[in-house]
C-alpha cells in the first residue's frame, strides 16, 4: 500500500502537516489501497504565498512562452499514460481499457488545446483610442471533482497557465493519487516555483478554505450544484471571480426522421461508459410518441450488451461506482423511480453483479411523467429514462423542464431543422447528429448548471481582467 505524506508547494515537494489521514478506496474491492495526508492549514497557507510570489512572474512571461509551458507538460503526461490510466481506474473504477483514452489522453489533448489557444486571445487591442489589455486575475483556486480528475483537472490548470495565473489545486479526496502525478509532470515541464501548487483534503476543509482565502483572486470549481452554491456565497465576501461547472440531466431529442438505431447507441454509450458518472451524459432520452415500442427494444438490446465487471478484467465495460455513497444514492434513484411509476425496460440482473465492490445494476425507465424525480435530477449512475414526446414543441419544452442547463443532443436526417431545435434548448453545449465533442469550443452551463465556461480562448479569457488605457489625442470616439 502507498502512504503519501507529501506534496508539491512551491516548487518543492514538502511533507503536509494536516492531522488526518485520506483513505483511497478501490471501488471495486472496496479496500484501501494508499493514503494521503491532509493539507494543514498552515500548508494551505503556505500554497497561497507561493502562488501570489509566483504571480508577478507568470504575469510577465509571454503568452508564447506560456504555451510552450503547456505543450512540455502533455508531453510529460503523454509519456506516463500507461501508469496513469491504471492509477486513475484503481481510484475510481473505469474499466482500465477506457482509461488510456477517457481519462489521461483527454487530458494530454486539454493541456495542447490550451497551449494551441493562447494564440487566439487578444491580450492586447486597440479600440478607438484605447489599448485594452486582458491581464492575468490572479491566483486561482481550482477544486476538481473525482469522475474524470485528471481531465477536470487539465480543463482548469490549462487555461489558467495560458492566461498566466498561478494556480493552487485541491482534487477531491477520492481521487488524489494521480494529482502526484501531474505535479511531477509539471515541475518536469519547469514550471516555475508556485505556478503550481498542490494541496489535499476535503471540500469543507480545503475547498471552503480555499474559497475565503483573501489571497485567492478567483475559484473554479467542477462539482455539485449544492457544492457551486457553497463556494458562490464564500467568495462572495471579497467579491471573488468563480466559475462553477456543477450538475446536469441532459437531454437527447431524437426527431421522427432521425436514425434512431445510432441515437440509441450513443445515448447508452455516454450513459454507461462511465457507470454514467459523466456530467454531460445524455441521461434523457426524448423520442417521439408512435416510436416508443421500437426505442425500448433497441435500448434494450444496447444495454445488454455492456458487461459489469472489475476494472482489471478486459471483457469489463462498466466498473463500479467511484464510492460507497454514490453507490447508496443511485441506488435510492433506481427504488424511487418504481414508487414515481416509470416503468423497467431493462435492467442487469442483480444477481450477476460482481460479489464484492460499489457495483450497481444498469437500467433503463420508460417514464411518462417528466415530472418525476428520475427525470428532474441528476442521477450520476448507469441510468436512463425514455420520454415520449407529442411533437416538436412538446420535446423541447420537456428538454428545457429541469433546472440544469450542461450539455444536449439532437438528431435528425435534416441537419437545419436539428439546428433549429438546437438553438432553442436551453444548454451550454449540444451536439447533432453524434458529433465529436470540440476541445477548442467554450464548454460550460445555463442555469444551476452553473456560469462560465471552460476550454479554448473563451476558457482562458474566464482566468483576465480588462483594463482599458485611453491615450489623449490617439483617435477616441
């Protein structure tokens, strides 16, 4: 068993002071398998001093120079994917033949984005007879969550170097391991002293720490809607900047000429590949009426075909959920779904779940009632729920009907009429028809989804302040 004691501050690696001990669980066995020691508050301290002494030097460095930083850094992380994927499916159970790709070269490819999108921020410009410069805010607070760490992660640390912010970083307790990693990759890349610092612990003591610190100028936060709001109202005492990506229960509307065998698939695919512990995973399915019969026996036979098993195991496409609480809230999901009257349309069978671990069984719901709790709130287990829909207005109005806003789909042979759909749903990003998600394209959410956006030049620009210098007789209006 690992023991990890220390952590990177400063440049340095230091050993914490906290009192207590983190435990990481193996999902699957539900055994410890390394601990870490909490961050003191003198450690958290001592994390933000060395940010704020590292800010007037990330505020200087050239943006080139800053994208350099970023492509050396997925360099290093390139180079220990095989390691990392078999870390991150130990803390929280992908099966490890989607890690490489899900969970670290997603990661490597954020770091690059970043790097590629410095050059299309406009840090300096002129309007008129101004110059308005977009200056670093300062240090920033990222607090990550444990579904896609190393991503989530890549998806904040990025940006806020791009934009030439100093960052101190919590991840969340139940996925620390691989944050060591990243933090040998960053003082590999030469990063310099403070750029990035690493603290550990949990939301409540770190993260609320964090998030009132006076020497923190901005917190970014990927987590639950409850734990957005949390950190909302501690910033707001010193009227921080946050951006918060928080919970979603999105909907793929499928149109009565859409192909419904491929929409079928992809909406199970996001809703298991990661025991559906994906925020932007298409948990609604939203199909029309007369076509109900037909898209329950696809999702059927879809979801038959995933196999439940331990990460290690080849054959696995869905491992365990990432923790004994979630485990316990999913399956409260599943019982009350039955008591709110939507009815099975398929569900692994119980029995044949591995005997040992945070396993669940997989399901799909008819649901009649967009109204019910399975329709309304975020799940984040292997779950879906099939709604019919009368016609268009009906679809779009029941895609809009919850209080989140992350992510959404839509199909249709007539790309037009499904962009005419896309354009009315309330949703920070939709896809059509399938399509590859987009690294370079703002990515974030409307409602109690959250605010801000992360990813690409929109997502670096969320880490600047503006300040415009007027010259006298330089042309103003």
């Amino acid at each position: 068993m690992d023991h990890r004691a220390d952590t990177y501050i400063d440049g340095q690696w230091v050993e914490n002071n906290g009192e207590d001990v983190i435990a990481v669980i193996d999902p699957a066995t539900g055994q410890c398998i390394a601990t870490v020691r909490e961050s003191s508050t003198d450690d958290m301290d001592r994390a933000i001093e060395a940010a704020g002494r590292a800010r007037p030097v990330m505020r200087t460095m050239p943006p080139a120079e800053r994208a350099a930083l970023l492509e050396r850094i997925a360099d290093e992380l390139e180079a220990r994917v095989g390691g990392l994927a078999e870390l991150i499916s130990g803390e929280m159970g992908m099966p490890r033949k989607y890690c490489a790709d899900y969970q670290v070269r997603t990661a490597v490819g954020t770091f690059r984005n970043a790097a590629r999108a410095v050059g299309d921020v406009a840090f300096t410009e002129r309007l008129g007879g101004s110059t308005v410069l977009r200056e670093p805010v300062g240090v920033v607070a990222a607090l990550t969550p444990w579904n896609f760490p190393l991503l989530q992660t890549a998806a904040k640390i990025g940006p806020a170097l791009a934009a030439g912010c100093p960052v101190v970083l919590k991840p969340s307790e139940i996925t620390p391991l691989d944050a060591f990693v990243l933090a040998e990759a960053v003082e590999a890349a030469g990063a310099p002293p403070g750029a990035f610092n690493l603290l550990f612990g949990n939301g409540m003591h770190v993260g609320e720490y964090l998030a009132r610190h006076p020497g923190t100028a901005m917190v970014s936060l990927t987590g639950s809607t409850r734990a957005g709001r949390r950190v909302a109202e501690l910033a707001a005492a010193s009227i921080k900047r946050v951006t918060l990506e928080l919970g979603g229960k999105s909907a793929a509307i499928v149109l009565p000429d859409a192909d419904l065998g491929a929409a079928v698939e992809r909406c199970v695919r996001t809703v298991l590949v990661n025991t559906g512990q994906t925020c932007t995973a298409l948990t609604r399915l939203l199909v029309p009426f007369q076509a109900m019969a037909d898209v329950e026996d696809l999702v059927a036979s879809a979801m038959a075909r995933y196999r439940i098993g331990a990460p290690g195991d080849p054959d696995a496409d869905v491992g365990p959920l990432a923790s004994a609480n979630q485990r316990h809230r999913v399956n409260d999901h599943l019982e009350r779904a039955l008591v709110d009257g939507a009815r099975t349309i398929w569900a692994y069978p119980a029995g044949e779940l591995p005997r040992h671990g945070f396993f669940t069984a997989p399901a799909a719901f008819a649901v009649s009632d967009p109204r019910i709790v399975l329709a309304q709130q975020e799940v984040f287990g292997p779950v879906l729920a099939v709604i019919p829909y009368v016609d268009e207005d009906d679809a779009v109005a029941i895609a809009n009907g919850t209080q989140y806003g992350l992510a959404g789909a839509v199909w249709s042979a007539d790309e037009d009429r499904a962009l005419r759909v896309a354009e009315r749903m309330e949703a920070g990003s939709i896809e059509i028809n399938g399509a590859p998600f987009n690294g370079l394209a703002p990515f974030g959410g409307h409602k109690q989804s959250g605010y801000g956006r992360e990813l690409g030049a929109h997502g670096i620009a969320q880490f600047t302040e503006l300040k415009a210098i007027q010259w006298r007789g330089a042309g103003a209006r």
